[in-house]
C-alpha cells in the first residue's frame, strides 16, 4: 500500500514509514539510505546500525525516528519501539501514523485496551483513507477477537473547598465557617447492550458523592442511569442518550431530572476537531426546592486544534432556564437565569511525565425576572471569573494519579451573590476495559 507522509513523499506503509529521505545528501543522508536498503532486505540489525549511525552523524528527523521504531518492532525490541512513536505522537503531522504502530505494539505485547485506544487515536485523526482503512480494519479485527463490552472509570480524592457556601456571609448560611475539607468519590460505566465500534447502544450508570468534615449540609450526591446510541462513520462521530438524573443536598432530595443528550463531532482535518452538544432537561425540585421546578436547555460548540505537542480547545455555551422560581411573601426570586459562557483550554499531554491542563472561562447570567427583595425591584446580572488547572500521571498497569485545582469569582448586581471561591483536590483514579 502507498501512501504520501506529511513530508509530501510516497511512503510505503505496512507498520511503518521506510522510505522518508533526509534533505542532505551528508553522511547522515548516507548512513540513513543504508538503513533503508537494509530494512528493504529485511536485514534489520544492519538496519538499526545504520539507522544509529545516521542519528550519531547528527541527523534528527521523524523520518529517522519513524524507522527506528519500525526497526525495533521488527526486533521485537517493543519498549525501544514504543519509546520513538510515543515521541513521534507529540507532532501532529505524524500522530495518526504514530498512533497506529502504537497500536500494533500494545496489541502484540497484550495490552488489548491500549491498542485500542491507539487505533481509535488513529481513526480519529488520519486524513489519508488509506490509513483511516487500516485503523478501522485492525480496530474491527480487535473488537472482534476481543470485544470491549464494559469501560468503567473509579477515583477516590480528598481536597478543600474555600467557600461551601458560595455566600461571603456565612453567617447568613447558618454555619460558623465557609471553608471546609471534604472527600469526593466518583463511577462511571459504561456497558455495550448493541452493535459494534460502527454503531453500538450502550447502558450507562454515573454515581458522585463529596462528604464534607463538618459542613454535612452541604453534602452531596448524585446518581445516573440512561441509554446511549453512537455512531461512527467517516469523519462524523454521533451521539444521542436519555437518562434520568437524581441529586441529594445535605443527604435531602434537592432535584431529579430527565435528560436527552444529543452529541455530534467532525474531524478538521488531522489536527483539529469541532464539536456540537444539546441537551434538554425537564427537572423536578425536591421537597422544599420547588422553586427548581421547569425546564434548562444548553447548547455549546467548541473546537480543537493541535499545535507541536499540546492541544489548543475554544468555545462557547448558551444555557436557558425557565424554572417556577420563588414567592416569599412580597419578596420574588428568580432561578431562570439565560447563561452566556465561553471558554479555553491548553492541554500538554507530557511534561517530564506529567499529563497537564490549563482551563480559563467566563460566565455572564441574566435572570429572566427582576428580583423584588425588601419592595425593591433588582435585575440580577452575574459575571463569573475562572481558571482550573489539571495535573496527572499515569502509574502501574490502569491506575493514574490526579491533582486538581480550580478558582472562580463571581460578581453580581445583587451583594449577596458576590463571592469567591477556590477548590484543591487530589486523588487516584482507575479505567479498566472488558
């Protein structure tokens, strides 16, 4: 099969790129086409000297580190092999091929849910159909000798929460302090009922619970239960799901909802994606929470974009409200804010081992009904300020440690909804495939 690399040359791929030259013709260039010769002769110790020698000459180019990889996967030097397309992935014009020979070693090493997750890589970002061919192919051929019918992901984290009580009088909260300790536990699962990686309908259950040390009224606890529908076809990835949400406040029912949650997303290319989601809610207050009553809608659009070895995602979200809101009295509160919000992340995938992201976003709410507090009539206007920043690595066999860290300001029309907040979690997390 023939393939044209992102250097513009026609390659031939069966696992690897053979025939990138260099630009010099200089010992290194020399060395380099031995190599190639050698490995066209399936003679791939001379390959790897040549290959070596060409790198000592000075020569640094994915077309040599690309062959490297091949030439020690042809060894069955796998680790050697997994090192320079690992490098490889960081770069965006190779990552789709980078990603597939990952595949292929994590397959031949029997690590069937990291060969998966690299085909999918593959899949996700070739623009040649030759390779995205291959990717689907050898992804088919995984799923059909070793089918993935459960993904479920668990973490147990501690932290500390500045301002529980989003107020900056906890006084009029009724506890003796805002800030608390708190630990947080998180599932998910995922469990294939249909289909295949083309098209499959998928259970799904999510369960959340944060316990605080001393603000108990302040707990919380949430339980998902729903059916999802994707697709895979092409460049377009699609996704439509209904689910019933339930959630406590301060160990009390606060809310319940049913949710439809439609998904879609279109490759840009082989290195940027665009991504649209709406999602519908009919929601039910719990006892004492009535006001919550009605209905909330959001739609947001983003995008992505590599650039070198990190990942560059913009976007922007509409969420409309229209709840029962509160009467107390002569006083009248709305929760039926219209939310404008847009956002950006930069994520670097290795720094010194660490996986790293860096989120800023702003958020700009106005309540469909004027607030009426003490016979004063005040339209309630909020902007809300943020930055998170996101830390991991990777540890033995699934396991993955994790250090979270988020702050937000928000400043409102009305003075009792002003406040500042910072959170700091850390934890470990776990994601196993069957």
């Amino acid at each position: 099969m023939r393939l044209r690399s992102p250097c513009g040359v026609v390659v031939s791929l069966f696992l690897c790129l053979t025939q990138v030259q260099p630009a010099a013709a200089a010992p290194d260039a020399q060395a380099f086409e031995q190599g190639v010769a050698a490995f066209g002769a399936s003679d791939f110790r001379a390959a790897l000297q040549s290959f070596l020698e060409a790198q000592r000459a000075g020569l640094n180019t994915p077309g040599l580190h690309y062959n490297l990889g091949a030439t020690y996967y042809r060894l069955e030097r796998y680790d050697e092999a997994e090192r320079e397309f690992a490098a490889l992935a960081q770069d965006s014009a190779w990552r789709a091929l980078a990603n597939y020979n990952l595949a292929r070693i994590a397959q031949r090493t029997g690590r069937i849910a990291k060969a998966r997750e690299h085909y999918e890589e593959a899949l996700r970002t070739a623009t040649e159909r030759s390779l995205r061919t291959l990717a689907a192919e050898a992804l088919g051929r995984l799923e059909s000798l070793h089918p993935t019918r459960l993904t479920a992901v668990a973490s147990l984290a501690g932290g500390y929460d500045s301002n529980a009580t989003l107020t900056p009088d906890a006084a009029t909260a009724g506890t003796s302090h805002q800030g608390d300790l708190f630990a947080e536990t998180l599932a998910a699962a995922s469990y294939r009922l249909l289909g295949d990686a083309a098209g499959r309908v998928d259970a799904q259950a999510g369960f959340l619970m944060r316990k605080y040390q001393d603000l108990h009224q302040f707990d919380q606890a949430g339980l998902r239960l729903g059916l999802t529908h994707e697709t895979d076809s092409a460049r377009w990835q699609t996704s439509v799901g209904g689910f019933f949400d339930t959630m406590y406040f301060g160990g009390a029912p606060f809310q319940r909802a049913a949710v439809l949650d439609a998904r879609a997303r279109h490759a840009l290319g082989s290195s940027g994606d665009l991504r649209a989601r709406y999602e519908f809610q009919r929601i039910e207050g719990g006892a004492g929470y009535e006001y919550l009553d009605g209905r909330e809608q959001q739609l947001s659009l983003d995008a992505g974009f590599a650039l070198s070895s990190s990942l560059i995602r913009a976007g922007y979200q509409l969420e409309l409200n229209d709840r029962r809101d509160l009467q107390q009295g002569a006083d009248f509160l709305s929760f039926s804010p219209t939310r404008h919000s847009v956002f950006a992340a930069w994520t670097v995938p290795n720094v010194g081992g660490w996986g790293a992201e860096v989120r800023a976003g702003y958020r700009f709410s106005r309540y469909n009904d004027p607030y009426v507090l003490n016979g004063v009539e005040v339209t309630r206007e909020d902007k809300r300020f943020g930055i998170a920043a996101r830390a991991y690595r990777s540890l033995a066999g699934p396991w993955r440690a994790f250090a979270d860290y988020s702050y937000y300001r928000n400043e409102s029309t009305i003075d009792i909804y002003d406040y500042s907040r910072y959170q700091v979690l850390a934890g470990i997390e776990v994601v196993l495939q069957k």
